[in-house]
C-alpha cells in the first residue's frame, strides 16, 4: 500500500467513527421522540458532519418492525474517482450497520445529484422493489427504498402533512403536484368531504391509490378516461384536455392524471372550487409530458394566481417549495393575495420537524382567504 493509499484509508476509518457516534446518539434521541410520535421513518443524519456529505433515513417496517436505512450521497463539489467512492461508501455503510445493529442487506445506498428536471426525479434507477409499510400519525404509507431517487414520502413535509389532517375536516381537498398521495391521505383521515390529487406521473398516481386504499379510502387506479365529476355540480364532466382521471361521480377520492396548468386553467373554466389546496411543485421540471417547461422560480406568482382563482372564499391554500432563491412577494401574485383581508403567514420555520438538521430544507407559506 502507498502513503497515498493508506492516509486515505486511514482518513476515510477515522470518518467512519464520527460518523457511527453521530448515528448512535441521534437514534438514542429520535427514537423515543418517534415512538412517541406514532412515527416509524425519520431522518437520523443530514450532512452533519461536512466531511460526511449523507443523508440518512430510518424506516422501520410496520409489519415486522424490521428496520432498513436509506442513505444518500450528496453530489461532492469535487471529482472522486468512482472505485474510491464506493470504497468509501462501503466502510459508512459498514460502521452504520454495526452501530445501529441493521444488516448491510438492509442499507440502501444511493448517490443524489442535482436535480436538472423532474425526470431525473422520476426515472427509475433499479427494479428490486424493497417495499415496505411504515406509519406516520395514524395513517400508513407503503414506500419503495431501492428504484426511486426518492422513497416515497417526503420525511420533511410530515408537519405538513399534520396541519392539513387536522384542516380538512368536512372540506373539498385539491393536492397538487401529489406525488405518493402523502398529504391527500392525510386529508382523507382528517374527515374530507373530497381528496382530488393531481400529477403528470401515472406511476405515482397509482402509488397513491395504493395509499388511499391502504388506508380503507376506496379509489381506483389511474386510467384513461374523463376527470371526475364536480362535487358541487354533478351534472357537468369538466373535460381537462388530454388529461387522464378516474371517472365516476361517486369517487371522493379521485387521481387525475393531468399537467397541473392545463387543469387548474380547465377548472377555472369550469367553476370549480375547493375548500384547501396543497401546492407543492418542483422546482424546474422540463417533462415532455407538460405542455410548457416549468420554472418555479420564474412561475411561482403565476401559479398562485391559478390556485386562488379555484380557492373557495375562506379556502386555505399551502404553497411549498424546495428553491432557496424564489423571492416571495404578495403584490407579486396580486388579486386575491395583495387584499388587506387576506390572511398570509410564513410557515416555514415552524413546518420543518424536530429530526432535520437542515432548517432550509423547504418553505411553506398559508394563504386564507376571507
């Protein structure tokens, strides 16, 4: 072994022990926090130590109370060679097993990048389907640890997703950009009237019928056809271009399968409304599915008028995003939004839980109209 090789052997041991110790005292701390909670998958680890750029996930199996970790590798600043990394890899995957008592078959390893677009999001990375059940106040989600980027459940939205469970009472929820269906389930416990969830991938509709139904809030999976029925106006089919839902006027949980603009514009059109709408979109997304590129930080006024426009009077709209340059400003958005009776409040500190080190992970603001 050369110098070189053995100072990096040695300096990649030594970061294996912080990071092990760091492990070991957020379990300690988090779990009683988690059993307490009624929470079976949180964060342990972000980025805590800046020599150890992971991000680390524990879920623990609702069905055997098997646990499994999910640990990503954020994107370095630097180039390193592709044998050193999964050397490296290997040894945090060990110490972690060994710390937490969880065999390395149940570590999934994954190496995050920058996001360039919503496909990258999406695209499938394996087809092992490590699927799971984990549960979150009450309500149970079935996640997928391996062919994703992502799991399934975005872990820091879950205050959130409590603010609308405890809102949704007697209410016509809209989740936009619903991915999963986390907070559409959310809302169906919570006592909603209605839960209509929008999203231009079928693959995570389907998921999120899958969760609805879970949970004994009976729907269908995605399918050609016409969007449902108006709750308000059962009479009238509102026709969403070439969108694709769950037809049937009885169905108070329906998945549509739809470019969220042209739906919100086709709603509008219609006279729909709903009591609170959850607006949570990427970023950037560059789909060819979409009829236009989305570019939040570019459209996000735009897109806030178009939720407003089928926002009930009195209605609640939660709009969240990931991006740390969007400059939220009322007057920007205008209408509804800049009126002295409009009640907006900035929840972003208050919306991230007690298990992320990251305090700028996402921002959520409260719309309510009067």
């Amino acid at each position: 072994m050369s110098d070189q090789q053995y100072d990096r052997a040695a300096k990649t041991a030594e970061q294996a022990v912080i990071f092990a110790n760091r492990l070991e005292k957020q379990y300690k701390h988090l779990k009683k926090w988690a059993r307490r909670t009624g929470v079976t998958c949180y964060r342990l680890y972000d980025k805590d130590i800046p020599e150890v750029p992971l991000a680390c996930d524990l879920y623990q199996n609702a069905s055997n109370d098997e646990l499994s970790l999910h640990v990503s590798l954020y994107e370095r600043p630097y180039d390193k060679p592709e044998a050193e990394e999964i050397v490296w890899m290997n040894e945090m995957k060990k110490a972690a097993a060994d710390v937490l008592y969880i065999p390395e078959s149940r570590i999934y390893t994954k190496i995050r990048k920058r996001q360039r677009g919503e496909d990258s999001q999406y695209e499938r990375m394996d087809s092992s389907a490590s699927r799971m059940i984990v549960m979150e106040g009450g309500s149970r989600f079935i996640v997928n640890l391996t062919d994703y980027l992502d799991t399934g459940l975005f872990l820091d939205h879950r205050p959130a997703r409590m603010l609308v469970r405890g809102e949704s009472e007697g209410k016509r929820v809209l989740n936009l950009f619903s991915y999963t269906g986390a907070f559409s389930v959310h809302a169906a416990a919570g006592g909603a009237a209605s839960v209509t969830s929008v999203d231009l991938s079928k693959t995570y509709l389907t998921w999120a019928a899958e969760n609805l139904t879970l949970n004994g809030f009976r729907t269908q999976s995605p399918r050609a056809g016409r969007a449902p029925r108006s709750p308000e106006r059962p009479d009238t089919e509102p026709s969403f271009g070439s969108a694709e839902g769950i037809a049937g006027a009885n169905n108070r949980y329906p998945c549509v399968h739809a470019d969220v603009k042209a739906f919100l514009a086709s709603s509008r059109r219609e006279g729909l409304r709903w009591d609170l709408i959850v607006c949570d979109p990427p970023t950037f997304s560059n789909s060819k599915r979409a009829a236009d590129i989305l570019d939040l930080n570019r459209d996000w006024a735009e897109m806030c008028r178009s939720c407003l426009a089928v926002l009930a009077p009195g209605g609640i709209l939660y709009f969240s995003t990931n991006s740390r340059s969007l400059k939220f400003d009322p007057e920007a958005i205008g209408g509804a939004a800049s009126r002295p009776d409009t009640k907006i409040q900035d929840l972003s500190a208050a919306s991230i839980p007690e298990d992320f080190r990251n305090k700028n992970i996402h921002r959520l603001w409260k719309i309510t109209l009067p």
